[in-house]
C-alpha cells in the first residue's frame, strides 16, 4: 500500500512537471520574444538570436507549424534595424504594445495590451489580450487573428527593437 502511494505521488509529480510547453517556433537556443497560438492552430513566433540587443544579434518571424512553415521573415535571421519596429502606449490601468514588420505588401504587427474594464469597483479588471494584425496594401482591410494562449511581447523587445510612434489599431 505504502508502495502504491509513493508510485501514484511520483506519478502525478512527473505529469505537473511534464506539462506541455507553450509552443514556439523558435529553434534551441533562440529567444522566444512573442509566441501566438491561433484558433486555427497555428503558431506564430519571433525569434532572436542569444546575443539579441540594441547593439546586436538577429531575428526572424515565423508563422505556421514547426512541420509547415508558412511564412518567414526575413529569409535568413537578420538584425532588426530597418526591419521591425517597436512601439507601446500607456492606458489608465494597462497598456498596449506592438511589434510592426512589413512583408510582401502587408504589415504585420504583433500584438498585447491590458486594459482597464472597471471603473466604478476597487478592483481594475483588466482584461489582456494578444495577436496579430494583418493590413493590406493602403486601404486594405486588417485581419486580427487572437491568441488562444498567454502570449506577451517579452522585454527584450522593448529594450532592442528599433523604436516607432505608436498608431492604434483600430
């Protein structure tokens, strides 16, 4: 019985420390900056190099499975400048933060933000929300695809990305 116990103890410790890890479609080694896991399951990711800083390293997008990769941007790993932006904005209670990238005609900006939905309790709930944002050629309609997990644009980004004034997305 005391056996039984400290087998079933064990087990359910492996399985909490064995949980799935958010998924990513940077490589060993890599930064994960910002993962979205879309409703359609897909991933989509910017990755960094281990040296990435406002003096240096490499980053690239990815979007799509780690079996299908749909979209990378650039081709090869490249330093930021000229390539992606960063911009954020403060609100009551939250804020809001992106990163901008433009590939073959579209903007992408990757996205997270809190905001305030209470204004009358003692409490702010905040509601936090992340994705991606998808603009055509000029007048194009955006597309946002939400992220079905927790996904967050790390500092990382705000200490070495090129920095842009921040537009709304709306």
């Amino acid at each position: 019985m005391k056996n039984a116990l400290f087998f079933a103890a064990s087990l359910a410790l492996a399985n909490a420390h064995a949980a799935a890890p958010e998924p990513t479609m940077c490589k060993p080694g890599e930064k994960d900056i910002f993962s979205c896991t879309t409703h359609a399951r897909k991933t989509a990711s910017l990755c960094a190099s281990p040296d990435f800083s406002a003096g240096g390293g490499t980053v690239q997008y990815r979007f799509g499975t780690p079996a299908n990769i749909e979209l990378q941007y650039p081709n090869t790993p490249q330093p930021a400048a000229g390539k992606f932006f960063f911009s954020s904005t403060m609100y009551s209670g939250g804020g809001e933060a992106h990163i901008r990238f433009a590939s073959g005609g579209y903007d992408y900006i990757l996205f997270d933000r809190t905001v305030r939905t209470n204004f009358k309790g003692p409490t702010n709930d905040p509601q936090f929300s992340s994705g991606i944002v998808v603009r055509g050629p000029k007048g194009g309609k955006a597309s946002t695809r939400g992220c079905t997990n927790d996904a967050s644009i790390k500092s990382d980004a705000y200490e070495a990305l090129p920095k842009e004034e921040f537009e709304d997305l709306n």
